[in-house]
C-alpha cells in the first residue's frame, strides 16, 4: 500500500470515531471527560501525523521550495 494512502486513511479516523464512539458523557479517561481526552489526543496524532508526512515527501525527494 502506498505510504500516503494509509496517511491520509489515518487521518480519516477522527472524523469517522467522533460519529459513532465519542458521542458519551461518560466514562473518564485520565480524568478527563471522553471527548475532551478524544479532541487532546487527536490534536497530538495530527501533529504526529504531519511530522511523518513531511519526513516521508522528504524521503521521496519531492521538496517544493515555497
């Protein structure tokens, strides 16, 4: 499978749990109501998520200058 395929699928994952999965109140995950901890962790991935994609344009040697 090609790399940036399976990056942009991984980034469908929030769109598509935040339908089903985070429509709760409860339960507590660290403290932290279920979808205040859902948004903080994607916040956290995405930026993971956009550090790889970076490294992996780099990898291929499709730099644009801006």
């Amino acid at each position: 499978m090609n790399k940036r395929i399976l990056i942009f699928i991984l980034t469908l994952i929030p769109a598509l749990g935040s339908l089903v999965v985070i429509n709760r109140v409860e339960p507590y995950v660290l403290g932290l109501p279920f979808v205040l901890f859902w948004a903080i962790c994607w916040v956290v991935l995405t930026s993971l998520f956009l550090v790889s994609a970076n490294k992996l344009q780099a990898l291929d040697g499709e730099e644009e200058d801006l």
